[in-house]
C-alpha cells in the first residue's frame, strides 16, 4: 500500500494521509522507496508558489483530486523494484521525491553518477528538479541530513550570492535580509560573508538580517549577521544604501523598509514567501523597476552553463562543506518518524512556530 502526504492547494494548512494500491511498472521503469527526507519553510513556499511556479506538477495526487496537492521535498530513496536498463535494486538516489512511502519514475540520461527522471508529466519542468545523484548508502545520517536539509537551501543561497556579486548589489553598499532566521537566509549571510574568494571579493559592508522579536537571540546567536534588526525597528536602521533579499513576502514589512529608505532602496530581490499568511508579497509596496522575483534554477543553469557541471560542483561542493559546518554550530537535527509524525508537525512549519535552531527530517 502506498501513503502519500498531501495538503489542500487552496489553504495547504489543512492536510491528509492518503493510500493507493501500487500499479505494476511498465518497461523502463523504477519504484523508488523513500527513505528520510527534510521538510523546511522551502516547502511551505513550494505550496504557496504552487500554481505560479508549477511545483503541484511534480508529483500527482494518489486519487487525481485537482483540489489537493502533493509538496515536494528533498531527500533519499532506494531502487525497490527495476525495470530500466542500468538501475539496479539497492541503489540510493538523492533529489527531489513526493513525501510518500514510493514513487514510480521513469529514467533517462543514466549515468554512474546521476540519472534524470524522464517521466511525461516532469518533462517540461525546470531541469535541476528532475535530475537525482546516485549516492553510496554508507554515507550515514549526518550525511543525509546535512544534504537533504542545507543543500537544496544553501544552493538558493550561493546563486543569490552569485547575482549580488555580477550586479555589484546594484550599487548598495549594504545586504538587508528579511526573515533571518531561515535556514536560506542563513546560508546567504555565510555567503556573503565567508564565502569562497569569487562571492566575497567585494564584500558589502553591512549584511543586515531582519526577524521577529521572537527569534532576534537566535538570530544574533548564529554570528551570521553585521547586524540584526527587529520588523519593528526598520525605522531605526541607517545602513543605506540597500538592496533587500526577501525571504518573508511580508507586504507590511515592505512598505516599512520603502518608506525608511526611499530612494536609498537600490533592488529588492524577492525569493520566499516564509510569511505567506501576513499579505500576499511586497506588490506594489515596491517599485517595479526596482525589484525582481528570483528563481534559482534559471540562475544555477546559467552558472552551469559558465563554468561546466565539473567546475560547479566543485564550487558549490567547497561552499556547501564550508555553510553545513557552519550552520551545524547552532542547529540541531529533529528526527522524525512516519508521514502520520509530518502531518502533526507540519502546521507549525506553516506557521512559523516550528523552531528556527531545528532541522527537521522524517524517515520512513
């Protein structure tokens, strides 16, 4: 029997466990059992993002109701059952998977380090998402966590990085992040900060992180940050001229810092949307020739496509080392147990009450 996690897409708060009978693979076809995987405030996004961004194509619901949804999430699983040349049962792959007991895949482009997922209704979704590392079972938890839970948001963080550096930040002097306390707002400021010589050259001056009163000792914890500032404070901070990377898409968030900062406002790059539930991002709070919504996958493949798969993964590998050793100085792993332990936690990953020190996994 298959149990799939899956939200309601018009108010994804609201979940359910729900169970299929598995079909029989077809020629060419794989049945992955999924192991352990991370579920962050990145998933809350890819709900919110959901129709805008196509995240809900990725994996169908068991029953084919249109009105719920499937979050997809980052982790590991094993070649079950095989029926394609060159994947063999055991085999470990890590990337993209439903929460879910299996998935049923298609590959293509199989290599002895990675393969893609060919499947009809994958193939016109961004690239990044459809391909899978085939990865040793030894590697261990520690391994797994630091990967499932820091890589996808760390490589978000490190293209961010990337475009601040080819714009020279847009001529700010200063990086303000809003909504520091998550785990890609984290890895940004590792970026910014004590990233590799090509992301630091010219390093800002200040890397400024926003966050509520309730995470502000955390925050200040991490020694991430030049400086850290609560939402009601805005108006206290002179770090000007800025550019602002939007984790929150907290409408009245942005109208404090536009009204702060006016002209001073270099860019406004918008990334997340962590707070989904305080208004429906900065719109017009902005001005349009001054803000852009950032999409990672379109500028990790024009990295790619600069410095070749071999180069990029051995920056990006140095950089992620260096922001997982970093980040497990103040966050501890929260292990979980069964998709019936995701469905109890995941109001509070909605919410925001989930604690920001914590990363969570769910092993099946």
């Amino acid at each position: 029997m298959i149990e799939q996690f899956e939200v309601r897409r018009s108010g994804h708060v609201e979940s359910r466990l729900s169970t299929a009978e598995p079909s029989d693979l077809a020629d060419g076809q794989i049945r992955c059992s999924v192991d352990r995987f991370a579920y962050t405030a990145n998933n809350i996004t890819y709900a919110v993002a959901g129709d805008f961004l196509r995240y809900w194509q990725f994996f169908p619901t068991l029953d084919g109701d249109a009105e719920w949804g499937v979050i997809p999430v980052w982790g590991f699983a094993d070649v079950a059952e095989t029926r394609a040349e060159n994947v063999e049962v055991g085999d470990r792959l890590y990337g993209y998977f439903p929460p879910a007991t299996e998935v049923v895949m298609t590959p293509t482009a199989v290599s002895s380090a990675r393969l893609m997922d060919g499947s009809e209704h994958r193939s016109s979704l961004p690239p990044q998402y459809n391909f899978y590392r085939r990865v040793s079972a030894d590697a261990g938890n520690d391994h797994d966590a630091a990967t499932a839970l820091l890589a996808p948001l760390h490589l978000t963080s490190y293209s961010i990085a990337d475009a601040l550096r080819r714009t020279s930040r847009h001529g700010a002097d200063s990086v303000v992040i809003v909504s520091a306390s998550s785990k890609t707002s984290l890895g940004l400021a590792y970026a910014l900060r004590h990233g590799d010589d090509d992301l630091v050259r010219e390093r800002p001056a200040r890397v400024v992180g926003l966050t509520s009163v309730r995470n502000v000792d955390f925050v200040e914890g991490t020694e991430m940050y030049d400086e850290v500032c609560t939402y009601d404070d805005i108006a206290s901070l002179d770090v000007d001229p800025i550019v602002v990377v939007d984790m929150a898409g907290n409408s009245a968030v942005g109208a404090a810092i536009v009204d702060r900062f006016g002209e001073q406002l270099r860019w406004w790059m918008a990334v997340g949307i962590t707070h989904w539930d305080a208004g429906a991002g900065v719109g017009d709070t902005v001005p349009p020739d001054r803000r852009e919504m950032f999409f990672a996958p379109s500028v990790l493949g024009t990295i790619i496509e600069e410095l070749g798969i071999a180069e990029f993964e051995d920056r990006t590998q140095r950089f992620l080392a260096g922001s997982a050793a970093a980040t497990f100085e103040w966050m501890e792993v929260d292990d979980r147990t069964g998709l019936l332990a995701l469905e109890e936690v995941h109001p509070a990953v909605c919410d925001g009450s989930y604690p920001a020190s914590s990363g969570l996994m769910i092993s099946l």
